[in-house]
C-alpha cells in the first residue's frame, strides 16, 4: 500500500451529507440509484450514481447521512452527470455497504 502525507490526505474533500431523493438507474450498466444528497448551504446539492442496490431500497437510502468525496470533477454516467462519489465498504457477498457517521452530523461537516 502507497503511504500518503497529511497534505495528500487533505486534498481529499470527504463530507457528510443527507440523501434527499433515491430512485432508480435502469440506465447504469451495473444496478445503481441515482442518488441527490444535501451538504448544506455551502457545498449545497449534489448528485451521485451510486451501485449500493444490494443491501438498500430507495425507501431506506432518504434521510439517510452519508460520507462523500465533494472535489472530484463532474462524471458522466450515462445520461446523468454524477457531482460527488458516495462511499462505501464491499462487504462479503460483493455489495457496498454505506460509510455513514455513527451519530448525525450537520450537513457539509468535513471528515478528518
């Protein structure tokens, strides 16, 4: 594994927010929902593909915090233009588990 320095670590810009809407990605080439999370007034709304289908419904995925990268660039997936990469763990069967705050944050606090 490649050791990185605090700075690297740093540039690295992992924020909480609130998923707000869920719903399905028929348009994904692996199961997704498209996901549009609230990082509060300063980072404000963003949206994500997110390939989390296996453990979460779109029903369980709305008000529910999240950990995400905010500063990489805009990707296109498909017909959709992802703004943040939500993060998760593959857990043993091959599914993404969420990384969420263990207690509620305010939306847009930065980890580290």
């Amino acid at each position: 594994m490649q050791t990185i320095d605090w700075d690297h670590f740093q540039a690295i810009a992992l924020h909480a927010g609130t998923i707000t809407h869920a719903e399905p990605f028929p348009e994904a080439r692996r199961p997704a929902y498209k996901l549009t999370v609230d990082f509060g007034p300063d980072l404000g709304i963003r949206r994500s593909s997110a390939q989390i289908t296996d453990h979460y419904s779109t029903d369980d995925l709305v008000g529910r915090q999240i950990l995400a990268v905010v500063n990489f660039p805009p990707k296109q997936i498909g017909p959709m233009r992802s703004e943040c990469l939500v993060t998760g763990f593959y857990s043993e069967d091959g599914g993404v588990v969420l990384a969420v705050p263990d207690k509620p944050v305010q939306n847009g606090a930065r980890l580290g």
